[in-house]
C-alpha cells in the first residue's frame, strides 16, 4: 500500500502498528512524534480521552475522567498510540486532578512546542465534588499568546450543567 509518507519520515514511530507492554506507571518517554507536513497553515488538532484514570495521592482511590487536548502544531505532531498509551500510563500515578492536566500540557509543550495548546479534564465526582481543571499555552511573541490569554479568561464562559455527570 502506497502511503503520503516514506520510511524515513516514519523512522521515529516505533510503537503504531506493533504490539506494546501497557505502562505500569507514569512514562512520558513513551510518547513519539512525526513531522508536520503543513507548515503553512495553522490547524487545530484535538483528541478526546474519555477513560482516563489516575490515582488520589492521598487515599490511592482512582479518579476517572475525560481529557480534552487541542493544540496547532509546530513542526511536530503526537501520534495517537504512544499519547494512547502515555495517557494510560497515569492509572497508577497518584496525583490531584489540577496536577495531572497540567503535567500532560507541559509533558506534550516539551515534546511537540506547539504554536498553541489547551488540556481540559472533566473529572467525575467524588465526595460530591467534580473538578474540571483547565490548562493552556500560547507561544510567547505570536497571535498565539493572545488567543492563549483570551481563551483561558473565557474558557468557562458557557458552563455545561452539570447533572452528576
């Protein structure tokens, strides 16, 4: 089968198409990337995690959420398996809902340095509480900075009803 991209272009996805041990704890290493071949556009590219788990720091319960991530990217792109998996690598980690949104964000600026991304959780309730925490960037100096400002102030603008989720 003829595909848009070459081997050498491909080099560095190692985990798609082959069979993987699951992460037993917290694994960034695990995420690969590829090139971006349309640099000469800005795009938005969005994934939408509704089975993650992590773990309460403090009693080891676990916490279940959906992870919204969007980001325009730079010269690189994520490939969805190793973020598949890098997300699963979390069921073990013990850490607060705020924590594990911003740990994913500043885990895939790293690797990817987007023009622009956003990392929302939707966390279900425990103790009659559901924490929804919201983390985003702009690259400094671009129209991007501002719309990560703008974004942030007005993320929640229209809140969902929350019915237990």
């Amino acid at each position: 089968m003829k595909t848009g991209r070459n081997k050498k272009e491909l080099e560095w996805v190692r985990i798609l198409g082959n069979k993987v041990d699951y992460p037993k704890d917290y694994s960034p290493q695990i995420l690969e990337t590829f090139a971006n071949k349309h640099l000469d556009n800005d795009y938005f590219v969005k994934f939408n995690c509704p089975e993650f788990t992590s773990l309460c720091p403090r009693t080891g319960q676990p916490d279940f959420a959906a992870i919204y991530i969007a980001y325009v990217p730079g010269k690189k792109l994520v490939e969805s398996k190793s973020l598949k998996l890098y997300l699963i690598s979390f069921r073990s980690h013990g850490d607060f809902h705020e924590e594990c949104v911003n740990i994913i964000m500043k885990d895939l600026l790293n690797l990817l340095k987007p023009k622009y991304i956003e990392v929302l959780g939707r966390f279900l309730p425990r103790g009659g509480i559901s924490i929804d925490p919201y983390a985003n960037y702009g690259k400094p100096g671009t129209e991007w900075e501002i719309v990560a400002k703008k974004r942030l102030q007005w993320h929640d603008l229209n809140p969902e009803t929350v019915n237990n989720r």
